[in-house]
C-alpha cells in the first residue's frame, strides 16, 4: 500500500477554500487513475507544534507503482498543477507527504 498525506494550515479564508476545495479540486482527485481511498480528515485539535493544522487529506494506493501512475497521468498532473489555485485562500503551500 502507498499513500499520499496532504496536511493544510487554516486558510486565510477559509469560505472560499472550502468552497474550491469541495467543488473543484476534490473532483479532479477523484478522478485519478488508481485511487483506492480520498478521505478528508478536519483537525480538531493539535499537540506539540504551533501550526494551526485544519485539513489532512489521505489519498490511498494499492502500492508506490500505482502511485506513481496515477500521479503522472493526465489526471494527477491536472490535481497537482490545480494546487496553484488553492493557494489564494491559504498563507502558505500544503504539506505532501508519501507513506507505506
């Protein structure tokens, strides 16, 4: 299994993050080739750091091939160029982690 982790610091304006984020973005990651899992995760709270943490997204893969895949097909370059446009609403880029 593979994983993308994608951490968000709280917009600076949250409405129309939500709003892009929701209605356009969410759409184009569903539409990658190999998604097994798209979870959204709110932080409710954090510990030990002082990032105001607002948004974990796990995107889940059978395995680092099909990751990779998915990410240099059409439909990943499309996600990963779209985050330019999400960074009008928030202060700083996402976090993009890949894990087991």
């Amino acid at each position: 299994m593979a994983k993308v982790i994608v951490i968000y610091d709280q917009p600076k304006d949250q409405e129309g993050f939500e709003k892009y984020y929701y209605n356009v973005h969410i759409p184009l990651v569903q539409k990658m080739p190999y998604l097994k899992s798209a979870e959204v995760h709110r932080v409710l709270q954090s510990q030990n750091t002082k990032d105001q943490l607002f948004l974990f997204d796990e995107l889940q893969f059978d395995n680092p091939e099909t990751l990779s895949q998915a990410m240099s097909s059409p439909e990943g370059i499309e996600v990963q160029g779209d985050v330019k446009n999400l960074m009008q609403y928030l202060r700083k880029p996402p976090v993009i982690s890949i894990v087991e």
